[in-house]
C-alpha cells in the first residue's frame, strides 16, 4: 500500500488531472489466491464427484487448506473420505503433466494431508463431538489473517460444530474476530443447521446459494446453483459429451461422473460455490453482489447474501447468474482437463488481457466527471498461444443500468472502447466488462472488470 501511495503521489506531480484519470486506473484489488477450505458429502449424490474433478483441475487457483468428509445425510449417517483420497490418487497422476501449464498446482502430498474427516450424524453439535474436521477448520481460521473461503457443498454441521466450540470458549470480540474472517458459500441448507449458524454468528460472511430451500428438492426457480446445469445452452454438460471431451484425459479425468444423481452428464450443483473464486478478471471473491460465474447475490441483511437474477434470453432468472456463463467455463474446463495428458504446445490457455497498459485480472476503478471522456486501449492483449483475440463490450447492468446507454464507440476490431462517462448518482458503480475469447480449440475467454462512478 505505501508503494502505491508514492506511485499516486509521483503521478499528481507529474501529470495533469485529465492524463491521470485516463491512465492512472488503480487494481483495488489484489491477486493473492483466496484460501479455501471444502466441506462435502461426498459419496452421497454423485454430482459432489464431478464437482471435485473439476475443483482439482483448477488446483492452482486456490490457497487449498482442506477438503473435508462431512456426513452423507440421507445417503447413510456416515462419511467417504476414501473417496476423497482416491480423487487425490488420479490427481497425483497427471500433477507433473499439470505442471508444464502451471508451476502453482500443489503437491499431491499437501492435498493428501488436509484431507479431514467429520461426524456421521449430521444433526448433533455441542460438547464432547468435536471431530477432525471442526477442530481443523478452527485451526485454518485461527491461523489466517484474511479471508477462509468456506465452500459447502453438503451440510453445514462442520462448521456449525467448530462456531459452537470458539463461542463456548472465548469472549464476544474473538468469537466475532473469529467470524469476521469467514466466508461461507452454501449450497442449499442440506441438513438444517443454517438457521441456527445465521441467528447466533452475524458476523459471518455467509452466501445462502438457494435460500428458498424447502427440503431437498428447493425452489428451482430462485436457486443460482442449479443454473449449472439448468436454463441456457445445455449443449454441453450430457453423458456423450462427458465422454467425448472430459474421460480419456488421464487418471482424474475419468473420476468424471456420468451422470450426477438425476442428470444425464453433467449436474455439479456444488461447483458454484468456487466457480466465483477462479481468478478470471471478472470474478471478485468477496464481492458475490458483483456477480462471476460461480453466480450473483444480493445483501438481505447485516452479511447474509441471496440468490440475485440475471437477464439470459430476455428472461430474469436465479439460475442464470450462473447460466449465463456456462459456455465458458464448460470450454475452460474442458481445456484443463487436456492439460493433463499435453504439452503446453499442445494445448489451450487464456488470453492474457492489458487494459491502458495495466496487465493482470484486478479490476479498474474510475472516477470522474459526468461526461468526461474515456478512453480504454486492450491492445496490447496477448495470447499465450499465438491465437487470434475477439473483443466484446458490455454494461453488467444487473448492478446498475444507467439511464442512459453508455455509447460505447469500438475502434481497432474491438479492442478501443470509447465513451463519456454517464450521469450517475451518489454511490452508483456501473461495472462494464471485457471479454476476450480466443480462436483456440475450445476457445477460451479472459475478462476485465472496470467500475464507473461519478465524482
């Protein structure tokens, strides 16, 4: 931070305001990967299966600090680590091919040590039921000094467990110190144990993907997880397609299940929950209100976060906050899953966006006058492969739509994007978006997130 304050500093002094509101477009963010820890009912239905695969393949995106065995519910009052470790196993397999696209997938042996197993019973909490996996979380989030990405992808009880033993064990401010340094993202309120963790730990960061939840079955309609495999172009996800673009890729690849409890191919209805983690330029980890493709949320209270609709088709829907991109993560992932067999010649990677010079996938803010002009140059954008860019424009107007459309002028086959900045109210943020897709096969995107607002 104080090196960008000396850069602020040196940039006033030497450069006109106008220049600087053009070109000094500071990333807010940073690009650290966010630690992130799962909880699973694997060997339940088969869609938390397909949904490991995938997070396995996108290893490298993630500070992974444990995958736990939670209970199966329904499926048997018990738990499958087994599972777990033999997703592990394939993966070690084809880790030194992994390596030759990305040096920061991790070792087999660091995913095999935060391997964690938790209770049976899903229903019971309190004293003398600790288990490994409530006692773990309690260490990762203790031993953190930022954000604990917590997907869920069955129940809750883990976490409901390991909140109950700090709340008995230490005063309001390290209970709520404690809270303040978790994010949740569950799907579903699979084994009754929300409601409970939303009363009694308000300063959770807590994402309730599916809030109308009525037993297992949900409100589809209102649910953004099922936009994984619901709505939109379902020309991608079947049994053939499994088949054709994901088995055949090595071990992991063929811990790909065929079918997910329910659907023919692809369901994955937990993947949401870290799809909005990947650091592809347009998701923000602890912004859900922003939207990506693990979905978008809205603030209900304090830090509760619900499924928010998006436009697809000209219809608003839950679902298709997450639909709306299923193209593109289903060509990422089935690019990834080639990593694994070849060589980095071989294969697939994203283009690699500059934005006015600034390279990376933090997102740009400015601010400036109503009706200042802007310009912003993609040019120098690359591909690591040598393929062929397309540039694409768009206001994320389900976070706000101005009053008047921004006018976007397109120079230079789509990389120049010009505009005047729109009149806009106090507090305001217009996020447009580029997307870049490669020619590749599949063809791969990279975005940028640039947010707008008046001064």
């Amino acid at each position: 931070m104080a090196l960008i304050f000396i850069m602020k500093q040196v940039l006033r002094s030497c450069f006109p305001l106008a220049i600087i509101l053009f070109w000094f477009i500071l990333p807010i963010y940073g690009q650290t990967k966010p630690q992130v820890l799962v909880l699973t009912d694997i060997g339940g239905d088969t869609d938390d299966e397909q949904s490991l695969t995938r997070f396995l393949y996108y290893a490298d995106q993630f500070d992974i600090k444990g995958i736990c065995a939670t209970s199966r519910m329904g499926h048997g009052q018990d738990t499958k680590p087994e599972i777990i470790r033999a997703h592990v196993q394939a993966y070690s397999e084809v880790y030194p091919n992994l390596l030759h696209h990305s040096r920061a997938f991790p070792s087999p042996d660091q995913l095999a040590s935060v391997i964690k197993v938790g209770q049976g019973s899903q229903k019971e909490i309190g004293e003398g039921l600790y288990t490994e996996a409530s006692d773990f979380i309690i260490q990762v989030v203790d031993y953190s000094t930022e954000i604990v990405h917590i997907p869920v992808w069955g129940g809750l009880r883990e976490l409901a467990q390991a909140l109950w033993q700090v709340k008995a064990s230490r005063t309001e401010e390290e209970l709520a110190a404690f809270c303040r340094k978790i994010q949740v993202h569950a799907i579903g309120d699979q084994d009754g144990h929300r409601e409970w963790i939303l009363q009694y730990f308000k300063q959770v960061n807590f994402i309730a993907n599916g809030f109308a939840w009525k037993g297992f079955t949900g409100v589809r309609e209102l649910s953004a997880f099922r936009g994984m495999y619901m709505t939109g172009d379902l020309s991608m996800q079947d049994g053939d397609w499994v088949r054709a673009n994901i088995h055949g890729n090595g071990a992991l690849s063929e811990k790909y299940q065929l079918h997910g409890h329910g659907t023919n191919g692809m369901k994955e209805g937990d993947s949401p929950s870290f799809l909005g983690l990947i650091d592809n330029g347009l998701n923000v980890p602890e912004k859900p209100e922003w939207g990506g493709w693990g979905g978008r949320y809205r603030l209900l209270n304090q830090r509760l976060f619900i499924d928010a609709p998006d436009f697809l088709d000209g219809q608003l829907n839950e679902r298709h906050s997450v639909s709306r991109w299923r193209t593109s993560f289903q060509r990422d992932f089935m690019a990834r899953v080639k990593w694994a067999t070849d060589s980095f010649e071989a294969a697939n990677h994203n283009p690699e966006l500059v934005v006015n010079g600034m390279n990376g996938t933090s997102l740009i803010e400015i601010a400036g006058e109503p009706g200042e002009k802007i310009r912003l140059d993609a040019s120098e954008s690359s591909d690591p492969d040598g393929d062929a860019l397309e540039f694409s424009w768009f206001v994320y107007e389900e976070i706000y739509k101005p009053e008047q459309p921004l006018g976007l002028e397109i120079e230079k086959n789509g990389a120049i994007a010009r505009f005047a900045l729109p009149q806009m109210p106090a507090g305001a943020q217009l996020h447009l978006i580029l997307e870049v897709s490669d020619n590749g096969s599949p063809s791969l995107t990279s975005y940028r997130r640039i947010i707008l607002s008046a001064k």
